[in-house]
C-alpha cells in the first residue's frame, strides 16, 4: 500500500525515526508492513517492516489531504495492511501503526515521551486527531508512562489493555479491555500472559506484522522471551512465546532491542523449540 504525506508526495520506505533516547530527536522510520524497569538501556535508533490484518476499526477518522474534511468513524480500509513507524526512546520503543490517515499507538513509553510520539506523527504528516486507538501491551511504567498524556492529547482515541492490567494504569479516561482473539482498527489481539497477567501482542496479519511488547525481547541481537528479573508468571510466560512461535509473520516489533524484518516468525518458532 502507498501512504500518502502532506505536503510532500507519497513517503519513501525509510523516512524519519524519532530518537528520545539522550534527550534529542533524531530520524524515525516508516516502513510498510512492536518489559523492563526504565533502568535497562538497550536499542538504538531504528524501523521499517511490512504488515496483516483483519476485523473493523472503531476510531475516528483524519484529514490526510489536508482538504480540511475529516473521514467518518470506521472508514478506513481494514484489508489493507498497515504501515509502521518506531518511536525510538532509547531503551524501550513505542509504535504508530497507520491505515489510511489513521493511526494507533501501541504502547507510550516512560512518561515524558509525549512529545518523541508527537514528533514521529509529525513526521509522517499526521498529528493528534489521527490518532484512533492507543493499545497498552501491558502495565510497567516504561511502556504505559505516557498514556495519561497520549490520551490527553488524542482526544477521538480509545485505549485498550488486558483486563488484568488495566487496575494498574492511570489515565483520564476509561479503558477498554482486550481478550485473545479481539480486533482493534483491523488488528488482532494476541493474550500473551506471563510478563504480567494481562500482556497482550498486536498482530496485523494484512502486512505480516507482531508487535510484541515485552513478551519478546531482541536485545544486542538475540531474541528471547520476557526477561525473567520482570515476569510475574514465568511458566506462562513461556507459554506464550510458543504460542507467538505458531503465527505467522515476517516482522517483528520488540518493546526493548531492534525490530526483525523478515522471516521474524521462523526465529519465535526456533525459539519456542528451545524452551523445552
């Protein structure tokens, strides 16, 4: 699929990625197609993937022509995959996934990390009232510590959590809770339990695309499960990355360490195996 930026023609495959990682914005990436105490430094700046979805969005809509109209509620075209961009802040990542002028935030970072999120938008020729959804993959600081202000300053979005978590998150407004199987914005809700009790994943089948919060990780180039020092439950944490092993994706979007592009499903399945 084409995205389409204003003012400029129709993004490149590597655009710009948002770096708060020392406090200064550097270049994020767009690409056509994701949990530790904020202590942990990994990741450096990076992006770019290709995506899979299904089901039917729920958000309001935008203006990607900049004609001063805003598409209704819902309008956007759910078969088409979307395309993804990486908020890089440093040693965690949050993600905008976008399908025809509409985005979703998966995941917000320490909090703080409003503006590197503003900026990615920005970037991509989008602002706030673009934003439909913001998707919680789980409840630790370093990944909900900004939702307070994301959904402050999206005003038509929803939010979304595991029903377990969503105790432990403040925010200004309601939360939806998400179960396994569950679509959001044409995007399927992995339950992926064991890091905390409501960890979800987002997966775009459309585009081939898992954005994985923590229930991976790929720090310094190896990928692993959730990090044992910040599982609650890891018997089902290993549970779950032998059921992300039995998807099917090419890309893959890690809540700490770089993105995997290409073949990312075959390394989960790998992994899965070695888990006994």
């Amino acid at each position: 699929m084409t995205f389409q930026v204003v003012p400029a023609p129709i993004l490149p495959r590597r655009a710009f990625l948002a770096d708060l990682g020392k406090g200064a914005f550097a270049l994020a990436v767009v690409s056509v197609a994701g949990c530790a105490p904020s202590t942990e430094q990994s990741g450096s700046p990076v992006g770019s993937g290709s995506p899979v979805g299904s089901g039917s969005p729920d958000a309001g809509g935008t203006d990607p022509a900049g004609t001063g109209t805003s598409q209704p509620p819902g309008s956007a075209n759910v078969g088409a995959g979307v395309e993804w961009t990486r908020v890089n802040l440093g040693f965690v990542s949050a993600y905008l996934l976008v399908r025809n002028g509409e985005a979703a935030v998966v995941d917000t970072g320490v909090g703080g990390s409003a503006d590197a999120i503003e900026a990615s938008l920005a970037g991509i020729g989008l602002g706030w009232h673009a934003v439909g959804h913001v998707i919680l993959t789980h409840r630790h600081q370093d990944h909900v510590g900004s939702a307070a202000d994301v959904l402050g300053r999206a005003p038509s979005a929803k939010g979304y959590a595991g029903a377990e978590d969503i105790p432990a998150i403040t925010v200004p407004r309601a939360l939806t809770a998400v179960a396994d199987g569950d679509t959001v914005f044409g995007l399927t809700i992995v339950a992926t339990p064991g890091h905390t009790p409501g960890h979800v994943c987002v997966l775009d089948a459309a585009s081939g695309l898992l954005v994985a919060g923590d229930a991976l990780n790929n720090r310094d180039g190896k990928l692993a499960g959730s990090s044992p020092q910040n599982t609650d439950d890891p018997i089902a944490a290993k549970a779950s990355v032998v059921k992300l092993g039995k998807l099917s994706f090419e890309t893959l979007l890690v809540g700490h360490g770089e993105p995997i592009e290409g073949g990312a499903s075959e390394q989960v399945a790998r992994l899965a195996a070695s888990l006994g």
